[in-house]
C-alpha cells in the first residue's frame, strides 16, 4: 500500500521504518528538513535500538520518500497516518495549533483528489477532539464530508522508548476508532497481521483508551513504590512482596474489579486501608496516593447521591444494601451510606433486599444494626412491586434476574433509574436510565 506519514518524531519515524520494512512505500512528511534529509539519506532522526540499521535498509531499497508537501504526499498514497505532536501547555491541556494547521493542509489536499482518502490520526489528543475539531477542520477546508468523500479513524499508538520497534511488532492489541468498516478496511491490512487482536471501537473510545493506560501505568507504578516505602520502614523486601501480589492472576493482576460501578465497601478494604495508612504514619513514611483511597471513593458516592437529588423528586426505592449482592454484610456498605444521606436529605425512603432479613442477622453484622443504623429496619420492604409503583427515583444496587424482571414490568415513564451494577439490556426499561459514571 501507499501510505503517507505526516509529522517524523518518534511515533512517526519508527512508524515510517516499519512499515516499509514490510512492504510499503513510505512518504515521511514534515516541517523539519533536517529530519528530511537524514532520512532521504538513511539516518534515523532519532536514537533508537535498532533504527539505524533499518532506517538504512529500507531507504536503500527505495521504499521511503519524504516531503513538505501535504497534497504530494496525500496524491500519491490512500492512507494517511498523523503522528503530530500534541505537546503540554503551561495550565497542562493539549497544544492543539500543530495538529489544527495540519489538518488544514490535508483539507486542502483533500479538495484537489477525486478518491476516497482514509486519514488516521495516532497523535494522543483528549477524547471529542476528532469529531469536534479535526473532522470539522477537514470538511471546512476540503468541501467535502467525512464518511462519504474521505474517511477519519483513530488508531492509539503503544510504543515505548527503547522497545519501540519490538513494540510494533507486538503489540498488546490493535484498537481503530471509527464509525464505518469502510475506513478499518485499509487498517485491517496494514496491521492485521501483527500477532494481536485487531478491535475496533468508537472514535472516542479509542481517544480516552490512551489516557486510561497511560494513567493505569501510572497508578501502578506509584502504588508499588509507595508499598516498597512502607516495606522499607520496617524491613519487609517489597520485591518478595510484589512478587507475590503479582502471583494472583485472580483478583490482582486480572480483569477484576476493573468495571466502572459503584463505590467499594465491606468489612476488609475500607477497614485494611486505614490500617495500612495508620501504620505507615506511624512510622513517618507518606502514601499520598493510597491515602487519598478512601477519599475517592467518598466523593464516588457523593456522585450518586446528587444525581438523586438533581432530580428534584422526593420518593426513592432503593434496591439492594448489603455492600455485595447475595450477602447481608452491612458493615461499611457504601448503599446503607447512601440510605442515610437520603434520610438525611428528608427523602421518603423504602429500602429492598431479599438477602437482608434484620431478625436473622447474627453477631457483628446485628451489633451493626443495632448500634449504627437501627432506624434502617422500619425502612425495609419485601414487596418490590409496590415498592416500585409507589416511587419516583429507583436506585437499582442489585441486578438479579428477579429484580430486573420487576423493573422490566412495573417501570414508568415518569421514574428516573439510577443504576449502580450496569443491568443488563437498559433499554427495555421506561423513564430515564442513568448509570452512576455511564
């Protein structure tokens, strides 16, 4: 195939290298002629493992070409792939002005050709950027629409300094965001070899996928320092430690509690995280992260609660209590937080639970009950029907077959549904759905 490249920093030149090693023509463009001239004469115009060798090879064979020239390079290529930068402003948003002036030149470039043109866009830019302010530069200057006269994807980029070309050559997935399998088709062919699934998903999707890894990576590498410095304090080898956190593939390096969904709750985390806290104060060592847990997790719940109240209704149902379906754990449970911020709020309040049974609750669960929250039990209903009929806001912390058949039948146009557990099939339900961060 006949790809252009637009922009030769770092993604853009391992990109170029590649893929005419395998096979393509090339042409690099950008506004640098330094970067030109070293690649035209086989220099990688950046230090990496491998790139020399390679940058040489392919511009020996003839397989590469570079330009300033926008409408050149999208003449003579069906694929153009944007690796502009997106650098830092001062406040920490996007610079956007180099990618807005490019999109300009391939509107422009756009306008002089009669075939449908795909441009994918890798550089990293925040989510609603390509259909907010590329795809409508494009259109502007070019007169013609997207999806109908050329195509617009993006496609996020997973390459690492050092590793870059190892990295291209396996990736951890291939992810195109786009709206036609018109536009995934050329992409399919140029990367559906690589030894990975090849997924497509909404344009913005993609776009915020870079960000959730990049903050992911992050958050992990921050977490296990901040464990290696409690270890340190008291002579724990965080190595072993982590070494064994990693073991389980279960809970902790798996898809595991990685689903957006309500605030944590129950007798182990809230309960070992401030112990781990109080234990790391009391030997000087600073967790900012672990120790703003806690606090993330109060503002989540609050995040729920004033959608409630947004609403201006004063009848709510809620469904479920216990901080985990299918249990009558109470203690900590993030629902019976909310149950007491609506009480407090004046809301009339009628709570359903199947598993809850207040007269069989034994040991620490009743003690609870009685010493925390012992005005909860006169709010207690076991007629979910009624429960339903008599309400104006339904807040489902429970998703069994049983209780969406319930709502299935009774929900009116009228109820606002917050859901906390993602049921399944929403749009079978009257009123208006919202998830609590969906």
């Amino acid at each position: 195939m006949n790809i252009s490249i637009f922009g030769l920093g770092y993604v853009g030149a391992v990109s170029l290298a590649c893929l005419a090693r395998d096979g393509h023509h090339v042409i690099g463009v950008d506004i640098d002629d330094n970067k030109l001239d070293l690649i035209r004469r086989g220099i990688s115009p950046i230090v990496e493992d491998g790139m020399s060798e390679l940058m040489a090879s392919v511009a020996a064979r003839g397989c590469v070409d570079v330009s300033r020239d926008a409408v050149f390079a999208v003449q003579n290529s069906s694929l153009s792939l944007v690796c502009v930068g997106t650098p830092p402003r001062a406040n920490g948003s996007q610079d956007l002005r180099a990618l807005e002036r490019l999109a300009n030149e391939l509107g422009g470039a756009l306008r002089a050709k009669p075939e449908y043109h795909v441009i994918v866009i890798r550089s990293t830019v925040v989510p609603g950027t390509v259909e907010g302010t590329i795809i409508p530069l494009l259109e502007r200057h070019s007169g013609k629409r997207a999806g109908v006269d050329f195509g617009v994807c993006f496609q996020p980029e997973f390459l690492r300094e050092g590793s870059s070309i190892k990295d291209y050559d396996n990736p951890p997935f291939t992810v195109v965001g786009a709206s036609s399998e018109r536009d995934v088709a050329p992409l399919r062919e140029v990367f559906g070899h690589l030894p990975c699934a090849f997924m497509v998903s909404g344009i913005r999707a993609a776009e915020m996928l870079k960000y959730a890894c990049n903050a992911f990576h992050a958050l992990k590498i921050t977490f296990a320092n901040e464990i290696g410095r409690v270890c340190q304090a008291v002579g724990v080898d965080p190595h072993e430690v982590m070494d064994l956190v990693c073991a389980d593939t279960r809970l902790n390096v798996s898809r595991a509690y990685m689903k957006p969904g309500f605030s944590y709750g129950g007798s182990c985390l809230p309960k070992d995280l401030g112990a781990l806290r109080h234990f790391a104060s009391q030997h000087d060592v600073v967790i900012p992260m672990l120790g703003a847990l806690g606090h993330s997790n109060q503002i989540h719940l609050e995040h729920a609660v004033s959608m409630v109240l947004a609403t201006g209704h004063r009848s709510v149902a809620m469904i479920g209590l216990s901080f985990k379906s299918g249990t009558d754990d109470l203690r900590e449970s993030p629902l019976v937080a909310m149950a007491e911020r609506f009480i407090g709020k004046g809301l009339r309040l009628r709570i359903y639970d199947p598993h809850v049974n207040l007269s069989r609750l034994l040991g620490a669960n009743r003690r609870y009950i009685e010493e925390s929250i012992p005005h909860i039990g006169s709010l207690m209903s076991d007629d979910l029907a009624a429960m339903i009929d008599e309400a104006q806001v339904l807040v489902v912390g429970q998703g069994s077959e049983t209780v969406l058949a319930q709502l299935r039948q009774r929900c009116r146009p009228d109820h606002f549904i917050l859901d906390l557990v993602r049921l399944s099939n929403p749009e079978q339900l009257a009123g208006t759905y919202r998830g609590v961060c969906w």
